[in-house]
C-alpha cells in the first residue's frame, strides 16, 4: 500500500544513500561481531562523514570517539544503523526517533518475515513510531547498504574485505540482503561496479520503487537492477518502470515466487496461463523492462547495456580462433533463437585479404590465415566483421591460441573500437588468467561460460526489441458500449458470456437455449443442421469432460437424443447440480485454426488479456502471449506473430492464410472488455476462437467467465 505517513520525512533517498553521519549501534573493535565488521567497513573504505559509534562500555571504537547512547551523539545523524537483539530494538529505533535521526537501517530479524502475529505486531510498532517521528526505516531483516560514491558501506558481510569499492553507474535495489551482497561480490570480480546497492528486507517502510524512483533521478545511475519477491503496490511499481524507460534507463529484475495461481486454475485456462508471474513478464514487456531468472546475468546485462545503450540491429558475428569453437558458436547463437549476420560483399572482399575463402564470412576461424602468425592478423580480422552493417554484436568464443594474451587484446581493442558490443567466451580454465587479466585492462567484457554469455547477449537482443515495440496505450474504439452489459456475479454460462462478447462487437456463434428436448430440436431447425448440443450448468467448467457436449446433430432425432444423453452425463458426473437446459448452437465450419483469448484481472497489475493456441490441447502446447489491457489491433497482431502457431496461421508449406486481422480486432475488443469490467472480472475466456480464412472472419465457439 502507498505510505500513510503523516509527519514529513526528515531526510530523503539522497540523504540516506549519501549521508552526512552514520551512528553504529553496537559498534565495537571486534570484527567478528556486528558492530565490529560495520566499523571497520565504514573506516577502511574512506567513509567521509562522521562515524557516530553508540556503545555505553566503550569511550572509543577503531579511535573514534563512542557515545553512550544516540541522544548523546552531535546532531544531525542522518542514518543510524541497528543491528541489535530483537528485545532490545524498539527501545532503540524510540531512542532514535527521540534524537532527530533521519533514518534506520535495520538489520535484526524476527519480524514479519517470521510469519507470527507477535513479529507482524512488533514491525507495525517500528514503522508506527518511525512514522510518528518522519523517521525512515529501511528493513527489518535486511543487509543494510553499499554506497560507492560516499564510499560507505553500511553492511557487515564478508564481502567488503575488498581493496576498494569500485564506483559505477548500475543501481542495485534488492528485496533480499544476502543475496545483494552476493551480487555485489560477483560484480566486483567481473570488475563492474554501482552507483548504490541497497537491501530492504521487510519493505516496511521504505519500499523498492521507492529506490527505484530515486534511481531515475540520480544522474549518476544509468541502469537499474532489481530482485524482487513481492511489490507492495503492483500500480506504482508500473509508474516505476514507465518512469525507467521515459529516462532511458534499462530496468532488469529478477523476480522469484512463481507459484500456482490457486484453486481457479483448476477452473480456468486463463487463470492457470496468465498468473502473477505471467502478469508481470506483461508488465514489463508493456514498460521496456527485462525479466531474467538469473542474478549474475541481470547485473551482466545492466553493465553491458550501460556500455552499449542501443544496437544497430540484431545480426550476431561469431569469431574463435578455432573451427570448432566457431561452429559450436554458430550453433549456439541459432539455437538460442538469434540470428546470424549475413556480412557483406565489401565486408567479405576486405576479409578475404588475410583469410582463405571459406573462412571470410560468419563465422569466422581465425586459423584460416592466408599467412603470418595470429597476433598482427587477428585485429585484422576483427575490424571489418565489427564494422559490417549488418554485425550488432560480436560473441568470441575464444579458446587457446598462439601467443595468447596479445592475440586477446588485439582482438579486444579492435572490436571496441567498432564501438559495438563485444562478449568474449573464455573458455580455457587457468590457462586463461592472462588474457582474462589483458581483458579487464582494456575493459573488454568476458565470461567464463559460453551459456552465460549467450544468455546474456540473447537479453539484449530482447531487450532491442522490446524497445522498439509499440506500447502505447490505445484509443477505445468508437462502436464499444459505454459500460459492459450487466451480468450477474460469479460463474458464469456460455450463453451468459457470449452475450458480454457479442456486446463488444466479438462475434459468436448463432444459437439459443432449450430447456427441454422439444425446444432443442425447434431451436436446431431454426439454426440449420447439422449443430452442436451443450448442457447448460453453472457450476459445469470443463463440458466435454463429462459428455456434456455434443458434436455435429445431423436431424431432430439426434438432438433429442443429445438432449437427454448430456444431461444425464451431468447428473451422474454432478449429482445435484443446477442444470438450466441445453444450448444449440451452429456446427461452425470453415474453422482452420483454433484459439483461446482471456482475460482476467490481476490483483497488482490489473486487466491482462491472453492469446494462445486454443482447443483441447491448450495446457499441453502452452504457447501463449500476454499483454497489459487494453491492446490495439497492431498491438494484439503482433501478439498473434510471437505464436509458434503463427505459421499456421500466415499459411505453412503454401496453406491459406486465415484472417489473422480478424482474430487481433477480437482480442483488442475483448481487452476493452476487461478494462471495462473493472474489479468485477475474475476471469473470462473464449475457447475455441475459431480463425478462418482470410476474410471470412472468426467466431467464439465457446466461452465461460467468473464475475466479483
């Protein structure tokens, strides 16, 4: 929930990230505690604002003089950090407050993390007397923070007995402590560094947008990097991420937690298909942001993205100064679903100066010199593949060559000097170090892994071009009703659903309910044969589970027949249910693909619609695409192409193509629908959407919903 605070702050982000004084509670000469290890963090690496230990026994700490208690220390204090027993906290964050500090870093555990009503109740009373005083919190149960450019780190992990924190311009804002100093640590080895590294813990107060928003202001972050378990407020995490991309800086996340969506996705496709997760990797394609599930490549991305905002393309140059490590590069970058580089003549002519014809085009084995040894021809070889119009990105799969460490940096500095990303797979282990060593010295980067280069430079790619998407949100279009048409609340019937689709301009089957056998078979001569049967029950989801449908009822014989035999299918799969009769409906012909569009609403990010490859064999092909509603025509289109059932669609092995703009006109109006129906939308789907052929349309051959 948004902060209810009512006492302004005392301090903002920039003061606690670059704070004047830091007290130390608990501060000691003692390395092995606490209070110890962030004493001599904050001395060792330079801090240069006044380190405030509070120690009641000690007169000094490291030499620095020690206060018995905070109301003693000079004023202001800006930040304070508590690392504390849980018994003793609130007395200290009280004591805090009385002594004007701005703001608490707390590290002790036993809070809201720990599930109980005691630690829920004891973090309510923190952030209650925090607020009370406009003094911020950041944690409980958290690692503190790392500033580089304030030479402050504020934490007591092990991993800052480092020579020095190396500055930076990625943001680290993330939900768990060890693992930001996990991170930090691995960024340190590969030579990246940050602008700010903070961990939140409990998010009690302060929050991750929070820090997320002063990242976008702060001119010294130029990308930004988040793991997250859980936003507070799903809305202004969307702000967030639209204010990252306004700025031009990229927002990578990690995002753990993906769990089942509950006892509705045994209900529905689309709530099982679109769950939180799903919602959010929406979210982020709507906002430009990247979702990966891995740390070190999120951190990797971020630092590559900030070398190389933009790329020209999305053609991928291979080179290794071996034949086999090219072809398993070539392998590797197409079957991550990239593209290679078509280079051009001209490139290639240049090429075939030092290179043997085979070997003057991508990929590229730099043992087929036509003369001369490696080094003096491997920078060469590099420059015009960097240069080629067509290159975006060069992959190095670099194993061992002669006269190793110059051959290395030959090839670092040519392809830097293309000014195109360069990523370097090293792939030999000790025999390496030294053209890793020349590497960090050009500030070339490299990986150590051939899965992990190409997994980030696949995130790039993505990255491209997500940003090159359309996201704008669209008008609503002239012809939709002003509100959706009323329903009544929970489940749904097809029947029901149907008429809120067809409210919308979706087109559905011709069709009508039939409450006893007469009536069906009346019902069916009105609409022609041969048609389909379907009981109507409310509380009935899957209805051919359970013989509740039936298929192409050639004659009032076989409907009747139909009529009576899905009934007592129901009656015996649910005894007791509710049955409202039977719905007859046209046999749809011509149907040459099939569907499932939904929507639903998510509890933070909101209306999402879905499209994927529908029928009976949804949740085994589970290939589906979804959006943040609403979504224009263009934009549901687009949906439609990242389908692997789009080539089906567009006309496989010279197939017809099926009316796929059809198809996107439903969807942008059934995202409409789920815009329109607010907090009442559980859940809606349409299941088949029958797509025919170009120009003949497509119609809902079934549908099913859930209203609040």
């Amino acid at each position: 929930m948004p902060d209810q605070r009512t006492v302004a702050p005392r301090l903002d982000i920039g003061g606690i990230a670059n704070p004047r004084s830091v007290a130390v509670f608990g501060a000691s000469d003692n390395k092995e505690k606490f209070g110890g290890r962030v004493m001599h963090y904050l001395t060792r690496h330079g801090f240069a604002g006044k380190v405030l230990p509070i120690n009641p026994n000690r007169a000094e700490v490291l030499g620095i003089k020690a206060f018995k208690a905070i109301a003693d220390a000079p004023k202001p204090v800006d930040v304070a950090i508590l690392a504390v027993p849980a018994a003793a906290l609130l007395q200290s964050v009280q004591e805090c407050a009385a002594a004007g500090v701005g703001c608490c870093v707390i590290m002790t555990t036993g809070f809201a993390e720990a599930g109980t009503d005691e630690g829920r109740e004891a973090q309510r009373t923190l952030v209650e007397t925090a607020r009370n005083a406009g003094m911020r919190i950041v944690g409980p149960n958290c690692m503190g923070l790392i500033s580089p450019l304030a030479n402050m780190a504020l934490t007591s992990s092990l991993v800052l007995e480092i020579d020095r924190i190396q500055t930076g311009h990625v943001g680290l804002v993330s939900q768990s402590g060890a693992l930001m100093v996990s991170i930090f640590n691995r960024a340190h080895d590969a030579g990246i560094g940050f602008s700010l590294c903070v961990s939140l813990g409990n998010q009690s107060d302060l929050e991750i947008c929070d820090f997320i928003d002063y990242l976008v202001e702060d001119k010294n972050t130029k990308a930004v990097c988040v793991y997250v378990e859980g936003f507070k407020d799903g809305a202004r995490f969307l702000r967030s991420a639209a204010a990252c991309r306004a700025a031009g800086k990229p927002l990578v996340i990690v995002k753990t937690g993906r769990t089942p969506a509950g006892e509705r996705a045994a209900q529905s496709h689309t709530a099982s298909l679109a769950g939180s997760y799903a919602a959010l990797q929406a979210a982020c394609r709507r906002h430009g942001a990247i979702l990966t599930d891995d740390p070190d490549a999120m951190v990797r991305l971020a630092d590559l993205l900030v070398r190389w905002p933009t790329m020209s393309g999305d053609g991928i140059g291979v080179l290794s100064p071996s034949g086999g490590g090219a072809g398993i590069g070539v392998d590797r970058v197409v079957e991550s679903g990239m593209r290679l580089a078509q280079l051009s003549q001209a490139t290639k002519d240049r090429l075939l100066e030092v290179l043997i014809p085979p070997q003057a085009d991508n990929p590229i084995d730099l043992g087929g010199r036509r003369s001369g040894d490696v080094a003096g021809t491997a920078g060469k070889v590099m420059t015009p593949m960097a240069e080629d119009p067509d290159v975006a990105a060069v992959l190095v799969v670099l194993t061992t060559v002669p006269f190793y460490e110059q051959t290395t940096k030959e090839l670092a500095m040519a392809a830097l000097a293309a000014g195109k990303p360069v990523l370097f797979s090293v792939t030999p282990g000790s025999a390496a170090d030294g053209p890793r060593r020349g590497l960090r010295a050009v500030n070339c980067p490299y990986f150590d892994s051939l899965d992990q280069a190409l997994r980030v430079l696949r995130l790039m790619v993505e990255y491209r071009a997500l940003n090159q998407a359309d996201r704008t949100v669209p008008p609503r279009p002239a012809d939709l009703p002003s509100a959706p048409a009323p329903a009544q609340s929970g489940r749904l019937t097809e029947p029901e659903a149907k008429r809120l689709l067809a409210a919308y301009g979706i087109p559905v089957t011709r069709e009508a309910v039939a409450t006893d056998a007469d009536a069906a078979a009346a019902a069916a001569n009105r609409i022609g044969f041969p048609v389909v049967l379907k009981t109507v029950a409310r509380d009935l989801v899957h209805k051919s589970d359970v013989g509740a449908v039936k298929l192409n009822l050639g004659d009032e014989a076989a409907v009747r027949a139909a009529f009576a035999a899905a009934s007592d299918a129901v009656r015996k799969a649910m005894p007791g249910a509710a049955i409202d009769g039977c719905v007859v409906q046209e046999m749809v012909r011509g149907g040459e693909a099939e569907l499932i569009a939904g929507i639903r609403r998510d509890p933070l990010y909101g209306p999402v619609i879905m499209v994927g490859a529908g029928g009976i064999l949804v949740e085994l092909l589970t290939d589906i695409e979804l959006a943040l509603a609403p979504v224009s025509p263009e934009q549901a289109l687009a949906m439609l192409q990242r389908l692997r059932l789009w080539k089906v669609m567009a006309g496989i092995r010279g197939g017809a193509a099926l009316d796929t703009r059809a198809a996107a006109d439903a969807i942008s109006r059934l995202s409409f629908l789920a815009v329109d129906l607010g907090d009442r939308l559980v859940d809606l789907e349409v299941n088949p959407l029958m797509i025919r052929k170009a120009g003949d349309g497509v119609v809902a051959a079934d549908a099913r919903g859930q209203l609040a």
